[in-house]
C-alpha cells in the first residue's frame, strides 16, 4: 500500500499545476450497463487502418458516475497501473468508433498507457518499450445514453516495432491483463475502487474477420462495474 500512495502522490503533485477542471456532472443516463452498439447501426470494432480493433472491454454504465467523466477515468486507470501518454504527446492518427448512439463515428477520447509504477516517465518506457495501452469511447449520444466506456485494450510492440499489435494481444493477452489489474479494491489518492468483472459473449464474434492485423480474437467482452468509495472502505 506504501508503494501505491507514493505513486498517487507523485501524480498529484507533478499533476496539480496543469491539472484540468473539474468535469462538469455528466448528463443523464439510462439506468444499463450499456446499449449493443449494432442495434443503433454502430460496431464492437472501431476503425483501424481500414479495418478495426475490437472494443473488447466495457466500462458499465451503472458504476459509480464519477469513473465515466474524463478525469475520474483518468485517476481510476492510474490507480489500476495506467496513465495519459508521454508528456501528454500521441504519435500516430486517432482511431473512431461507431456506438450506436446517434453521434456516429468519433475519435477515441483518449489513449491511456501502463505507466509501470513510475510517475511522468512511465508511459514514455512504454512508448520505447512496448506494453498495454487502451483507447477510450464513450457511449453517451441521444439513441443510447448509457454512459458506458468502451475501451479497445491490447498491447503493442516496442518503438523499433512501429507500436504493432502483439499477436496475442488481441485475442487474450492485452485484454486479460487489464483485468485482471482492475478487479478487486484498488487504492489511488484518498479513494477505492472496488471493480467486478462479467464475460459478455455475442458482440463480437470470434476470429480475425475485419481484425486489424488479421489477429484472431475470442468474441469475449469483459464488463466491468466499478464502485467508488473512501480510502479507507
């Protein structure tokens, strides 16, 4: 636990001159998990180099509402080993994604990368080294308000490699580790964050059709519900 408030407190203190304001409550949504985005003529794919990764993890939209708002995502994915890019830097073309929401295809809020337990310069030996990474969606448009997250999570190859998905990335690797990061109690700054996980089978259907890289996938989307309380809970 030591280890982990001295990581949060390094955060803080770097973070709190160029810290964002505070987001504003997010708008109403419906009380569900989430909307399946083919329903409303969108994809469990965004679009990739003409093809698409697979959003292969759902942040429900029944946790607590503070972990849908950018911010609360933000300290939520570093209380769970992630972080923003490297100096606030992203090389490389935004991908979109397509919820079924009535907004259409929109670019990726974010892209959040494992930060290895060091402060600022943990996302940039990602960016050298190659890890887990994830980009963010939210489903939130007047068809679908359900406030859930949809994150296309994998891991990529080093640098050298041009940040190339891993084989088995796609299909298990990027996806279960994320997981298995995220489940249970985890502790960041003077919050917890206690996170359960279901299997959702029959958005995607398993194999590497419309894949990216033509990496073969397990049609499995993990649902996670995650609940905010005090440091001490």
């Amino acid at each position: 636990m030591r280890v982990s408030f001295l990581v949060s407190l390094v955060f803080v203190v770097v973070g709190v001159s160029a810290a964002p304001t505070l987001d504003t409550p997010p708008q109403r949504r419906d009380a569900v998990d989430f909307y399946d985005p083919r329903k409303g003529g969108g994809s469990q794919l965004d679009e990739s180099a003409g093809l698409g990764e697979p959003l292969n993890v759902i942040i429900s939209g029944k946790s607590s509402p503070e972990v849908l708002t950018p911010e609360g995502f933000l300290n939520y994915a570093r209380a769970i080993g992630f972080s923003k890019e490297c100096f606030g830097v992203h090389s490389g073309g935004k991908q979109r994604a397509n919820l079924g929401d009535g907004h259409g295809w929109v670019d990726e809020r974010e892209v959040l990368r494992e930060h290895f337990n060091i402060p600022i310069l943990g996302t940039c030996l990602e960016s050298l080294i190659g890890g887990n990474h994830l980009r963010t969606f939210r489903q939130d448009g007047p068809d679908a308000n359900s406030g859930a997250l949809f994150l296309a999570v994998s891991q990529e190859f080093d640098l050298q490699g041009k940040h190339a998905i891993v084989q088995m990335a796609i299909t298990s690797d990027g996806e279960d580790d994320f997981v298995n990061k995220a489940v249970g109690k985890k502790r960041f700054l003077l919050k917890t964050y206690q996170t359960t996980v279901q299997d959702i089978t029959g958005l995607l259907p398993a194999g590497s059709e419309g894949i990216n890289h033509g990496i073969a996938q397990d049609g499995i989307v993990k649902l996670l519900t995650v609940k905010v309380g005090g440091f001490f809970d």
